[in-house]
C-alpha cells in the first residue's frame, strides 16, 4: 500500500509506502524518481515526524487525555490517601484510594473500566425518568383492562421510559 502526498511547493508528490513488513517505511519522490527510495525504520520515521511537528502519533481508536486537563490530587487523611476533589460531576465530591497498596496499574485497570463504562453509556444512555403520576396511571389503565400481573409499576415505568408510550388523561 503506498499513500502520495501533494507537495506544495512543487509538482513532485511525495510517496510513502511499505517495504515488505511493517517495520519499514519508503520514501520516493514520485515523478522525478519513481523507482529511487528510501527505507527507514517506520518508528525511526513517526518519532521524527512526531518531533518535528510537534505532535503525538496514537491509534486511530485511541482515547487522548491531556495530562493538564487532568484534576490535581491532594493526599489527605491520616493514609495520606490520593484524593481528587475538583473537576468531578454533580453530586461527587471527592475520589480516593483507600488501599494502601494501591498501585499505579490498578488505578489505570479502574480508569480503563470507568471509560469503558462512558464509552456504554453513550451508546446505550439511560432511560429517561418518568413521573410517578404517569406510572400510577398507566398501571391503573393495565388493571382496568384486565390484565392480571403482581408488577404493573414496573411494567409501566419500563413502558414509560422507552419513550413510545405516553399518557393522555
């Protein structure tokens, strides 16, 4: 697979390419010499573009997190336990590590598992709050049509919730 790049400066366009495995890059400069390259290291190659234009290269699935947006930690207690209380949603006050072994691969296992858990969230968001007047309503029409079930609250809250049912009295 070879990728050409425009050049803007002049007509020759710039060919990368892969050189038999992954581990190798070539570099041609196209129409002037199409058969002349040159092959490097391709991590010789991405740290030096890296360098050079100031930029991270990551996977294209990769989830960046800019250390300066991070919230600073605080140790407080009598641990002192790694606390963080600012930049936290509503309702959170503080996250800490409450085992004295707690090690840095541990809190990125659970920083993994919280993203994760947004990651579901935002394809599967929760269901949206009903009201309970609207629950004790529909309940009360599921009873009134003669359906016999010990959970009608439930069944009308789940019913509510998906957003297709709605209550019209």
């Amino acid at each position: 697979m070879t990728i050409t790049i425009k050049s803007t400066l002049a007509d020759t366009p710039l060919v990368l390419g892969a050189v038999g495995t992954s581990e190798t890059v070539k570099i041609s400069l196209g129409r002037i010499s199409p058969s002349g390259f040159s092959v490097f290291h391709r991590a010789d190659f991405l740290a030096a573009v890296e360098a050079e234009l100031g930029v991270r290269i990551v996977p294209a699935d990769s989830i960046v997190i800019e250390r300066s947006g991070l919230s600073p930690v605080a140790l407080t207690g009598s641990g002192p336990w790694p606390t963080v209380s600012e930049g936290l949603p509503d309702g959170v006050y503080s996250v800490q590590a409450f085992r004295p072994n707690f090690t840095p691969d541990g809190a990125m296992q659970i920083a993994r598992a919280w993203v994760a858990i947004a990651e579901y969230q935002t394809d599967h968001p929760p269901l949206p709050p009903v009201s309970d007047e609207d629950v004790e309503t529909l309940a009360g029409l599921l009873l009134a049509e003669g359906l016999r079930s010990v959970g009608f609250a439930t069944v009308a809250r789940r019913l509510l919730a998906t957003g297709k049912v709605e209550v019209r009295t």
